[in-house]
C-alpha cells in the first residue's frame, strides 16, 4: 500500500510540474504604468464583444448579401478591419481577459471555472476613470470585483437565462442592447450620472452571448446562429446611434470584436482556425479609416477568404487578441494595462504621425518595464554563483535605446523612432521569456530523472517482490561487485542533494520546487537501496545467454508503446495495435489447440469491430440521437443473450442477482430519456424537469445497483456492465453507444481467452460460475512471468483505446453542452465539466474492472500487474514529456502540452479507478447465496503458462 500512496503523490507531483515548468503565470507586480502625454484622441471607448462569432462567419458574403449590412458599411466607410487571432484554450474567460488585460489567462483560473481571479492583474477597466458593463454573470464580475476605487458598474441578467435549450438565445443581446439604451434615457433625467457619462477615459463594455449559445445549442451554420448576427449589427447600429445623440462631440471610439470562434459542429476550446479567428472592426474617433491596399507598402494579408467576404478594395489589418488592449489604452489616453503582453498596432490609429509615435514608445516602456521587474526579481532571488544574466538586453542597453527614441521624437523623426520602438519591444519580450523560463531547463531535467527514478523503483520492486529472479538465484548474488556499484552511486546521490539543498536554501525559490528538486533524489536513493535485484537478472541474463531473447522482447514492448504515442497524433494507429492484438491468439495458439477455432475467430472480428471506430468521424461534430436508441436497444438484447449464456437452458441461474433485470429496465429507460430530451429540445421546449431529476437518479443508481448483485464473476461484471451502460448513453450523442458495446464484447472475450490460458483442462463452465471469493481472491499469489507483461500492456492499449475511440484531442479538449443535455442546460462549468470528465472516465472503470477480474482468474495480485502497467505508462508520458514545445504555432504548443497532460491524468485516476473497480466487483451489500458458487482452480507457482 505504501508504493500505491508514493506512487499516487510522485504522480501528482509530475502532473503540476509541467504548469510550473512550461505553463506559469508570466505575471509581475509592481511595475509604473506608462502613457503617452498627448491629448487623447477619443474621450470614450465603446467595446462590443460578440462571445463565439466566427471571423468567416462574420465576414461572409454570399450572393453580396450580409448579415451584418451596418458593420460592412463601418468597414467599407468609416473604420479598420482584420482577423483578431486568439490563443488556446479558446474559452471565453481567456478571450476577455486577453481582450481586456492583454495577458494570456492564467491556468490556475480553470480549477476556479474561469469565474474568479487567481491572479491579480491590471486592465483596461482598472485605468479608466469610470467602466460601465451590460451581459452575462460569467464574464463580468471578474473584472468588477477587486476594483479598490468602486469605478466598475456591472448591469448582469439572471445565470438561469444562459439555457442553452431556450428556444432562441438571441434574446440575451436584446437585453444588454435594450438596458443601455433605458441607461442613457435615465442619464438624461440624472444630474450626477450624467455628469459621470461627460468625464473622459470612460469605457463601455457590451458583452452579447446569445451568439455563442445559440452556436452551441443550433451549431455555426443554423439559422439561429446566422439571425443571432442580424440581431447583434441591428443592436450595435441602435446603441451607436444613442451615444452619437447622447454625446454630440464626435469623442466615441467603437471597437467590436469577439473572444473565441467555434467549430462547425458547436464547440470550442481547440485550436482549430474556426475557433481561434475572430473578427475585429474599430471606427469612430482616434481610428484610422478604410484605406486600399495600393497605399501601403507592405503586403495585405491575403488569403482565398479576403475575395470571399468581398473586401479586397479595404486593407485588412490582422493582429492578436492582447494587442486590442494596448489599442483601446491608446485611443482614450490611459495608461497601457501594467500586465499587458499585446503590441500597439498603429496601423488602428487615425491620428497625427506624433500621437502614434508617443503611444507605441508608451508601449515599448510598459513593455520595459515589465521586463526590468522580472530581472530584479531573478536577481533577488538567485545566488550570485548561479545566476547568468540576459546579455542580449542590459541596463546600459536599454538607456541608449531609450535616449535613441526619445531623439528621433524631438527631431520628428517618426518612422524611425516607431522602429526603434519595435525592436526595443521585441527586446524585451524575448527578455521576459528569457527571465521567465530561466528555471525550465533545470526543472525539466530533474522531472525527467524522477521519472526515470520511479521506473527503475517499480522494476525493482517487480523483480523482488514477484518474479522468480532471487529464487531461480538460489538466494546469493555476488555481494562486492553490487556493492561497488552502489558506493558510486551513493556519492552521486549525495553530491546531487547537497548542490540541490545548497540552491534551495541560499535561493528564494516557491515551495513546488523543493519537490521538483528534491523527490528525484529520494526516489534514486531508493532505487539505490532496492537495486540488488536488477544486478542478479542481469547476471543470470547473461549467465543463461538470454540476452538477445530479453533485448527482444523488451523491444516489442517499446514498439507496441510507440504505436500508443502515435495514437495521440493520429487515432487510425490504434486499429494497428487492434490487429496484432486480434492476430495475437491465432500466432500464438494455433498450432496448440488451446484456443478454439470459433473463438480465435469470434475474438478477430470483435478486434476488427473496434478497429473500425478508429477511422468513424469524431464524435461531437453532429449529434444524430437515434444512433444513441439503437445502441441502447441493441445492449438491452444482447444483455439477454449474456444472461442466457451464464445460465444455460435453465435461465436465470442462481449465482446471477435478479438486479440485473432491474438494470434491464433501466437501460430501456435511458433510451426512452434519450428520446424524449432531443424531441423536446429539438421543439425548442427545453429540459422537461421530469426527464432531468430521472437522469439524476440514475446516474446515483449507476454506483449503488452493482453492489447489490452476487459475488459470482460474470454476473458481477454484467451488473456493472449494465449500470454503467445507463448514465453513458444519456451523456451520448452520435455512435458512442456502439463503441461501448464493441468494447464490453472484446473486454469479455478476453477475459474467457485469459481463462483458458490461466491453467489445464479448464472449461468455460467453470467460469460461469466462479466467483471473486471473500478476500477478492487474490490469495494464492504466484509470480509475474513474460505473458503477464503482455496482460498489462493490453490493459494500457484499451485504456488508451476507450479514450481516443470515439473522439480525438481536439474534440475532447473543445466546449460542447449537447453532452449534457439529459442532466442540465443552463451554463454551469463545474457541473457540465464534471459530467463530461465522467462520460471520459465510464469506459476507463469498464476496462479496469475486467482488469481486475483477469487478475483474479490468472491468481496474480492485481496490484502487482498494475506496476507493470505503471512502468509502461510512465515510459509513455515520459516520452510525451519530452515532446513538448514552446515554440511553433499555439495548436502544436497546445496540442504537446495536453498529450503530456492526457497521459498523466490517466495515469492518476487509474490509481483510484483500480480501488473503484474493487469496490464495484467485490462488496456485496446482500448475503451471498452458497450455492452454485465454484472457486478458481489454484494456478501453482512454479508452473509456466502458455504464454
């Protein structure tokens, strides 16, 4: 138990380690805000953030029709346009953050629902003299709350109207449109409110979510989705014309613009370009107008799109989501957030060429001033022996860029001056990233050894404490020559804890890295004392002349790894390892005639089964609900056919629990709430709450139903079979039903194929009536040999299999609530996240639960072969460890973080699924019924198996 508990923390450690090492928040405190000191070009700035529109469906030109005929005349007349190119994950929280505060949001945020801020950090809304926010609860507290001066007014709808089941979500722009418009109708009759709306450096913020609902609830391409956009220009055009009557001075700058974009099938969080371009159009004061792109020297971005969308006669301006920031800071002449990370596009601008030069050079020292902060604080917190500074951007560096700028401004040299800006800006973002990944390398190395550590533990463990190593030794091994390679390794390790303890201690280091730095050591000094046994297999390897037969074997095992590493970048790869997998009885025992021929066939087509969902389109992109019926009905009659079988002609046998027709039902309930939840929603009538409190409830009874079932193996796992088969098909929305009854078929052929390789002249009949025993029968322990290698690494191939056989990264990582739709549709991230994540989980209990019923048959510790799939895990995420990047697109960076991040996560909760699944197959909350019960046969110890 203690290796599992070690194991469990080691892991975790791992897991948080790469949000330290690669994914930390670049904030610093501390920093002076810097503005320009001209004259601001605009008193006030409107910004309208329409959550989940696209930037090609924004654009879109059909037949030289729009949606949007209001903000396609401010493009062609009166503004500046482009593509705002956001980062992953595309959600809204990190969308309005970059928009507001210029800064890539914080990964901490999403433990806290992207509702509250984990991080302190400065935005536009702070520098302004006074913020006034219509929309949504989700987005606009976070920027209201911890405002010292009060100066932030939120004006928010009910949560409950975020449904996205409503009939048309459009309806929650209206609101925000209709409430500004009453706002300045009250503002006439309100001398202090008035007064208040005259100051300037004053912001206005619209958030409009109905696009992005009805995007979820409809998909990109419905009418409800295209209307949302009428609704959405039709409002900005009605609250652009109250604020020009209100006003009268011709002082408003409007900047419109969107947080993320979203897939054709309705989700988001990925980082495909539907999801992560977004339509930007600044007008109105301090703007630049529309200009051809003859009149500039440089190229247009162009692409097929841009001829399309019918805009080739306007110059197109792209740039990424933080520099709207420093952008609107510009125009109303407040200081540019202290955190921002966005660059100043001047491009935006429609001011005198002094005003532009000012405001990127304000740019460049806020960018400064970060990236002096950041090195004072490196040069506080490191001892002088280990610390090598950034040459590349020195103190005396910066004073003569500095007094080169400020030059080029006195003599109005503007164009130069704006490039000296630039380059001192690039300075310092290379700089902060510099200062900021200064500890990456030596963290990473540390976290590679620990992994390394922790495998070498488990091997060791392995061979000690269940294999036949030290017996086949007879007990003696040759003493001084392990000796001796322990001394060397022993002043290794102590040499490594002292440098290590020497930096920690002298050195202002976070607490994490105590055990970043610290549990490698403690894991190679344990390694250190436990490694007896890897010096005595490698004598008798070598003793025996075995050691090609070893280098082989481990080999294939490296092999079959690889093809799960590549299973993450493409899903076919899978079927690959399905076809060895599916060949494997026929190769092995053809010849033998310990497999039957109709079950080497049977055990091929259910591999060839589940091979082909490899290749089926992703689940998420089109919710089609009969395939979900069908699957369940399907379940239902083969559950009956399973049923038969263990009882034979005298149907339902004793040793299987009448709980099972209870689950029968419940199963044709779920279809049945299935049905009537999509016909409802598809009416636009909502969630009935009858359907939903029903969902609720057998989600509840998924856990509580198998524990009252017999101890007999097969009805054991039928039960749980049929229990977890229920809250999975309300959470399914296309052919997921199918994949579950592909995979519990091939998890159950492979448990009778485990049995009849467990020992001699055993009978199927026998199985049918063997039961798990009081103590989980795993008494009898006997040691691991070469098949029970090939055991644990099926269990990892179906793991990985159950994760990626119906949908791929992207759609896993993406938003989609039409998964939930049976339990809740009003907008709730913890809970809908938490149903997904156990949607995700429901076929990784499912094989871990066969798992464990294999482990009981073949009379091996279920602990014991989980090592070695631990082993083989770890060496999967190390690998993946080593892929990550932080440099390429933000998808490739993205994408090598999360397989880091997926491998891991599954790694962690397959510890506690293991206790789970012991708990789903082994109590009982009923007596036992006594007869009909049959015990394995005992597999002897020094008895080799057939593999």
């Amino acid at each position: 138990m203690w290796l599992f508990v070690v194991g469990f923390v080691v892991h975790l450690i791992f897991f948080v380690s790469v949000f330290d090492i690669y994914f930390k928040t670049p904030l610093s405190h501390g920093m002076t805000p810097q503005v320009h000191g001209r004259e601001p070009a605009a008193q006030r700035l409107v910004l309208l953030v329409a959550d989940g529109l696209r930037a090609d469906s924004f654009y879109d030109f059909p037949n030289e029709t729009t949606k949007a005929p209001f903000l396609r005349s401010i493009i062609e007349k009166d503004g500046t346009w482009g593509v705002s190119h956001t980062r992953v994950p595309t959600e809204s929280r990190p969308g309005h953050v970059a928009i507001i505060a210029g800064i890539f949001e914080d990964p901490s945020a999403i433990a806290k629902g992207w509702k509250e801020n984990p991080v302190e950090f400065d935005s536009v809304f702070n520098e302004s003299r006074h913020t006034w926010c219509w929309g949504s609860p989700d987005i606009l507290p976070m920027f209201a709350s911890g405002s010292e001066r009060g100066h932030i007014e939120t004006f928010m709808y009910e949560a409950v109207e975020e449904d996205f089941a409503s009939d048309d979500a459009s309806r929650l722009d209206t609101w925000v449109f209709d409430h500004v418009v009453s706002f300045f109708e009250k503002a006439k009759g309100d001398k202090k409110l008035k007064e208040r709306l005259l100051q300037d450096r004053i912001v206005f913020f619209l958030h409009l979510l109905g696009i992005d609902t009805n995007g979820h609830a409809h998909k990109p391409y419905s009418k409800e989705y295209q209307n949302n956009i009428a609704v959405v220009d039709k409002g900005v055009e009605r609250v652009v014309k109250v604020f020009e009557e209100f006003y009268n001075d011709k002082k408003t700058a409007y900047i419109f613009t969107s947080d993320h974009g979203m897939t054709d099938w309705g989700s988001h969080g990925a980082g495909d370009p539907s999801e992560t371009e977004t339509p930007i159009v600044a007008w109105g004061a301090g703007v630049a107008k529309p200009k051809h792109p003859s009149q500039f020297k440089e190229k247009m971005m162009y692409d097929a799109r841009v001829e399309k969308w019918g805009l080739t006669h306007v110059r197109r301006h792209d740039l990424h989501q933080a520099d709207i920031a420093p952008l609107m800071s510009s125009i109303i002449g407040i200081p540019i957030p202290v955190n921002s990370m966005g660059l100043l596009h001047i491009e935006y601008l429609g001011t005198a060429d002094e005003y532009k030069a000012d405001a990127l050079y304000a740019n460049a020292r806020q960018m400064l001033a970060q990236y002096q902060r950041k090195r004072a604080q490196k040069e506080e917190e490191i001892m002088p022996i280990f610390y090598w500074p950034n040459l590349n951007l020195s103190p005396d560096r910066e004073l003569e860029i500095l007094a080169k700028i400020r030059n080029y401004l006195k003599e109005a040299n503007y164009e130069d001056a704006n490039m000296e800006s630039l380059f001192l800006i690039s300075l310092t973002q290379q700089g902060m990233d510099y200062y900021h990944n200064y500890d990456r390398l030596s963290l990473s190395i540390h976290i590679a050894l620990g992994f390394m550590g922790w495998i070498f533990l488990m091997i060791c463990h392995l061979l000690r404490d269940h294999s036949a190593v030290l017996r086949m030794a007879g007990g003696t091994i040759e003493g001084r020559r392990v000796w001796r390679s322990s001394v060397l390794m022993g002043l290794v390790l102590v040499v490594w804890a002292v440098t290590n303890l020497t930096k920690l201690i002298g050195q202002q280091n976070p607490w994490q890295h105590y055990l970043y730095l610290m549990t490698p050591i403690g894991l190679w000094t344990l390694v250190h004392q436990s490694c007896a046994p890897l010096r005595v297999t490698w004598l008798l390897v070598s003793s025996f002349n075995m050691v090609w037969e070893v280098a082989i074997r481990i080999l294939f095992i490296i092999i079959g790894i690889e093809i799960l590493v590549m299973a993450f970048f493409v899903r076919p790869f899978l079927s690959v390892g399905l076809i060895c997998i599916g060949l494997w009885p026929v190769i092995m025992y053809s010849m033998q005639g310990v497999v039957e021929k109709s079950m080497r066939l049977v055990w091929i087509g259910a591999s060839i089964l589940l091979a082909s969902f490899t290749y089926m389109p992703v689940v998420g992109k089109e919710p089609f609900y009969p395939m979900v019926e069908v699957a369940g009905l399907l379940a239902f009659s083969l559950g009956g056919v399973g049923i038969y079988w263990c009882g034979g002609e005298g149907g339902l046998p004793r040793h299987i629990s009448s709980v099972v027709y209870v689950q029968g039902l419940m199963v044709v309930g779920s279809v049945y709430l299935v049905h009537t939840t999509a016909y409802s929603i598809k009416q636009k009538e909502g969630l009935p709450p009858l359907n939903q409190l029903a969902a609720w409830c057998v989600l509840a009874l998924a856990f509580l139903l198998p524990l009252l079932g017999s101890r007999n193996v097969m009805g054991r796992l039928l039960s749980v079979t049929a229990s977890l088969l229920c809250p999975f098909l309300l959470l399914s929305i296309r052919h997921e039903g199918f994949f579950y009854i592909a995979l519990t078929i091939a998890m159950f052929l492979w448990l009778i194929l485990e049995f009849y390789l467990a020992g001699e002249n055993v009978q199927i009949a026998m199985l049918k009536f063997a039961t798990w025993g009081k103590e989980g029968c795993e008494g009898g322990e006997r040691v691991l040999e070469w098949s029970d290698v090939r055991r644990a690494y099926f269990f990892l191939f179906f793991i990985i299999l159950a994760f990626f056989g119906t949908g791929n990264l992207a759609s896993i990582n993406s938003f989609d609530p039409s998964f939930v739709y049976c339990f809740v549709t009003v907008f709730s991230p913890f809970v809908m996240g938490g149903l997904l994540l156990f949607k995700i989980i429901i076929p990784f209990l499912l094989v871990t639960c066969f798992f464990h019923a294999i482990c009981t048959i073949i009379k091996v510790p279920t602990r014991a072969l989980f090592y070695v799939f631990l082993v083989m895990s770890d060496f999967m995420a190390l690998h993946f460890f080593f892929l990550i990047r932080t440099e390429g697109s933000w998808l490739e960076i993205g994408t090598s973080l999360s397989h880091y991040i997926i491998s891991m996560a599954t790694t962690l909760f397959l510890i506690l699924l293991l206790f789970i699944a012991k708990f789903l197959t082994n109590i009982c909350l009923r007596k036992p019924a006594k007869e009909g019960e049959f015990v394995l046969p005992q597999v002897s110890v020094g008895r080799p198996h057939r593999d």
